[in-house]
C-alpha cells in the first residue's frame, strides 16, 4: 500500500461532498468524495477502503515513497527529451524594429527604433541560412516593430516568394494598418499564407485609447477597414484581442460588431482572447484570477461568448481543459515555452538571432549571430537551454511546475538574472476557475 502523497497533487472542494482531484505528474483528473480527500490529506489512508486506495495509486496521487515517483518523472523527462529532437524549428524574420503605433502597453517601447537599418545584405544572410541549414522548417513568420510598413515591401516581396519557392507557410504579426498596401501580393500568395495576425481591442473608442497613432489619432477605423479586404479576399485572419482591467467589460460589445459585420462567416477568420502581460515587472502586478473571474461573469450572462472565445487566453488552465474536454496523454511540461528549446529563432535587423520574442534588440540575449557572418553563442544558447522545472529550487517541489514549465525564462532573465522563477498564479487562477465553474463541471461528470 503507499503512503507517499504526490507532490503534484492539485484539489478544490467543489463542495462539502465532492472534491475535484488532479495530478499534474499522470494527467490523472477525477472527482472524490471529500472526507475520503480529507483523510488523504492528513494521512490517514488506513481509514480510506483499500479499493480507493488502490485506485488512487494507480492514477499516480499515492506512491510507495518519493522515489518511486522521482522514476516516473525521470522516465517522462526521459521520454519528453527525445521526442523534442524531432520537433521542427519556427523561423521568424523581423526586418524593422520601428512600428508607426504606440499602444500603451508596448513592451517594445524601450527598443531603440533607429539602432541599424535593413540592407539587402541581411536578407541574403537570412536566405543562405536557411538554404544551407539542416534543420527542419515549416514556415516563416514576419515580426517587429511593424513589418508591412510601406518602405519594407520589396523586402517583404522578396521573403513572401522566397517562402512560396520553398513550400513553407507563411504568417505575419502586424497591426494591420498597412494591409490594404500589401493586399496585392497577399491575395497572390493566399494558398501559402497560415495566418495574418491583427490586434483590435475592442469597438472604436476603446481601442482608439489604447492602440494609437504616434500622432494620437487612433487606428480602429482603418484596421477594421483592412480586416474587411482579408476576409473578402479569403486570406486566413486571425484577430487577436489583448485583454486587462481597462477593456474586458467590452468584450460583449466588440463580440456584437464582429457578429454585425459577419466576420464569423467566413471560415479564414478566427478571434482569440490574449492577456496583457509585462514580464519586465517579474508577475508583480500579473493578477489573471482578477480578469478570468470578471470573464466567467460576463460568459454567465451570455453563453455565447465562451463558447466563441473559451478560456484558451489562460495557459494556467490549458492542462485541465484538454483533459476534460476528453484529450488522453496530456504530457507534464518541462520547460515553459519553445524558447527552452531554441525552436522559436528569431532574426532581426540587427544581424543578430533571438529566441524570445520579448527580447528581441537585446544583444545581451542574442543567441547568435547570422550577419555579416554567422555563429551561435553557445553560453548564450545554454542559457536558455538550461532553464527547466529542475533548475530553481522553488520549482522542484511545486505542484504546478509541471503545467508551468518553471515559468517565463525571459522575466526570470530580466528581473534576477535567471536565478529565482517568475510564478504566473497558477494557484490563484485554478481556484477561481473552480470556484465559479466546479458544480458545472461536477454536474456534466455525473451525467455521463
């Protein structure tokens, strides 16, 4: 019989009778009775029927001793490593630095927009990496600053053919206040192009406050006029929504003009929900439980809001959907995002590579160059490389670090020199999911 409780063990008491259980070792997601849970918790397991307590170590909440679960952890990191190997890298070329708006939560803002301007040289050293690597690309994505600005179409012409030559999908970060410039070649390149991503934050007079000119004027008008041309040239577009305190009570308002204008129709248009973040601030004034408890109460009023936008804006809670919208084999994360494997690389005007795109114009974080020459900086690599659940030791024993990762290495990198994690509330939001959502999701579970 064990009597190790996984460290990984997450519980809610949905209420007196029935707990909600999951552990973020096995994926194992169940409901309990809450005085079983209770005598769990304090140990007691000679008071729990021994057919409970068999089930609960074979879901992997009870073990023999910690290293018995230590094995399995070592076995799915094992597994995890390799399988990683084989996964394909993302190539995303950011030929400017500069961006003709100024929202007011640019975490670019510190860049200096002047620092080199792009030559045609660059571009033929980002060609001759790409024909001469053998990694194993799918896609290029086009980042900045604003890369469609006017001045950079001939450059943009040259890379969006480049990418047709070489099969590989395109996708596109932009503002979308240039599109209508660019619809020409868009249109010609449509079969290729993955996505165009575009920001509106809400009807006119939210998003004109928050996403501006750098003369002040805002952008609502033209960005939806040039959201228009996409979805009336069938060019797949995806419309992001940045999300704080300041816009979410507009959510249901902006969701009424998408559906007046009948975007939902087309089947090139998608919408997300994204949260604002400042990793520069290290997760100090990052409250996601503040917002996700104000978006549950806006979809309680109007169902048809969650079921277009979800939760998907909140990875704290992107482990425990899958599971229970019936996904099998929800593997625990190692490390927080692709940047820990150096498969997000990022090459910019500077000549220098990136793998974050928050740090992008930060030599200090460079891990490579590939103009005039190229070379990786294999310190700088590691240091990325390196930083996983095992690194910290606040992570070792949490447990969320295996839905977590061990949290942003870039707000680690900047506020502690990579020393101390950066936590995103993955407590605090859990809890507020299932204090709102736990009878819902204990009623569906009873009903199958």
């Amino acid at each position: 019989m064990g009597n190790y409780p996984s460290r990984y063990n997450y519980s809610y008491k949905i209420n007196p009778k029935y707990t909600f259980i999951n552990n973020n070792l096995t994926g194992a997601v169940d409901i309990i009775n809450s005085d079983i849970w209770d005598l769990f918790l304090t140990s007691d397991f000679n008071k729990i029927p021994n057919k409970i307590v068999n089930k609960l170590v074979d879901r992997g909440y009870l073990y023999k001793n910690s290293e018995e679960e230590s094995f399995v952890l070592k076995k799915l990191y094992s597994s995890f490593l390799k399988i990683s190997k084989n996964r394909s890298k993302r190539l995303v070329f950011c030929p400017t630095y500069y961006c003709n708006l100024s929202c007011i939560y640019c975490f670019e803002k510190e860049i200096n927009f002047h620092s080199s301007s792009f030559n045609s040289e660059v571009l033929s050293s980002f060609f001759n990496f790409i024909k001469s690597s053998k990694m194993k690309f799918n896609s290029i994505e086009l980042y900045g600053g604003e890369p469609l600005l006017p001045k950079n179409k001939d450059i943009i012409s040259e890379i969006l053919l480049f990418s047709e030559k070489k099969n590989l999908n395109i996708s596109v970060i932009t503002n979308g206040t240039y599109i209508n410039k660019y619809l020409d070649l868009l249109c010609r390149l449509r079969k290729n192009i993955e996505m165009i991503q575009i920001t509106l934050d809400g009807t006119k007079k939210i998003h004109d406050n928050r996403r501006v000119f750098r003369s002040g004027k805002g952008s609502f008008d033209l960005i939806t006029n040039n959201i228009r041309l996409l979805i009336d040239n069938k060019i797949n577009t995806n419309l992001r929504v940045n999300i704080d305190n300041d816009n979410i009570d507009n959510i249901p308002e902006l969701y009424s003009f998408v559906l007046n204008n009948r975007w939902l129709d087309s089947s090139n248009f998608d919408i997300k929900l994204a949260l604002v973040t400042n990793h520069k601030e290290g997760g100090s004034n990052f409250h996601p439980e503040i917002i996700l408890e104000k978006i549950i109460k806006l979809y309680n009023k109007n169902p048809k809001l969650e079921k277009l936008f979800g939760f998907s804006a909140f990875k704290q809670l992107r482990n425990i959907l899958s599971i229970l919208n019936g996904a099998k084999n929800v593997a625990p994360r190692f490390i927080n995002c692709e940047t820990n494997l150096l498969e997000l690389l990022i090459f910019c005007q500077d000549g220098y590579i990136y793998t974050c795109p928050e740090s992008i114009g930060n030599t200090n974080l460079a891990i490579g160059q590939f103009h005039p020459s190229f070379s990786y900086f294999e310190n700088k690599k590691n240091i990325w490389l390196t930083k996983n659940i095992f690194s910290f030791t606040e992570c070792r024993n949490c447990k969320f670090s295996l839905i977590c990762g061990g949290g942003c290495t870039y707000s680690s990198l900047i506020n502690s020199n990579g020393v101390i994690p950066v936590c995103e509330k993955y407590n605090e939001v859990l809890n507020t999911f299932f204090k709102y959502k736990g009878e819902l999701i204990l009623n569906k579970t009873f009903s199958l």
